[in-house]
C-alpha cells in the first residue's frame, strides 16, 4: 500500500524495517531547517531503509541558516524578526535558539524587551524571507539607538 506521511523529528518516523526491504523516498520542505533533515535521513537509514532522498531545501534558506547559526553561536543576544505563522522564521529561531539561550522572536521593534543597561556585548540580528526590508531597518536602527 502506498503512503505518505509528514514529520519534522526522526522519532516520529517509521520504525525499524528489516535488510532494506521497504524502500521510501524522503522530500524535505523548501525551507525545512537542514540539519534536522539530514538527522531524519540518518536515522532513516539506521532503521533499515532503503532511501530515495529529494533535498529541495532552497540554496538560499540554507544560507541564511548557516549564517543564522554563526552569528547566534558569538552573541549574547538574538533577534529572529518575522512572522509568528512563517515556517522559515520559526525554523531561524529553533537554529538560533541552540546557539544562544538569549533568543527572541519578534515581528516588529516594539515586540523586543531588551532593557537598555544590559551586558549584552554582540546583538545578532536575522529575519525570515518573507520579512519586509523596512520592518528589518526599523529593528537595526532601534537595536543602534538604544542599546
């Protein structure tokens, strides 16, 4: 019987499968976090698989993540702007999350709780794809202004 079945974690896959008898084939979404894919097709393969895998994760969202997680893993403080419904944007804050303890997830400048007399040194800052330039500059400039 054919099937498909959607997940985002390895322990909400299939179960084991004995000598690669069930061959299935792997799509990821286009902006799905990388490394949490590639956690699914090993574990996958560890459970017996036989794997077809189609990565279709845009160039450019793995870009903005690997970047996201760099500049996460030096600051003190992490500012992730998009929209609270943007996969793309949730997926920049689980990335930055791990990195930096010391993560938001704002829409807007007047979303951010940062008190002025704080220790934060490095201040990262990262949006989704869908996220307005002018909603980006408005956070920089707070962020320059008050901080």
């Amino acid at each position: 019987m054919d099937e498909a079945r959607a997940f985002s974690e390895p322990s909400d896959g299939p179960g084991q499968v004995p000598n690669g008898e069930r061959k299935i084939c792997v799509v990821s979404q286009t902006t799905f976090n990388v490394n949490k894919f590639e956690e699914i097709i090993a574990y996958l393969k560890e459970k017996g698989y036989n794997l077809e895998c189609v990565n279709t994760i845009c160039s450019a969202t793995h870009e903005r993540q690997a970047e996201a997680r760099e500049i996460a893993s030096k600051a003190d403080v992490m500012i992730v702007i998009g929209g609270k419904s943007s996969s793309n944007s949730a997926k920049l804050y689980e990335i930055c999350r791990k990195e930096c303890a010391n993560t938001y997830f704002i829409q807007t400048w007047r979303d951010l709780n940062l008190s002025p007399a704080g220790t934060e040194q490095i201040i990262g800052i990262t949006a989704g794809a869908s996220t307005p330039k002018n909603i980006i500059e408005e956070v920089q400039n707070y962020v320059r202004t008050d901080f």
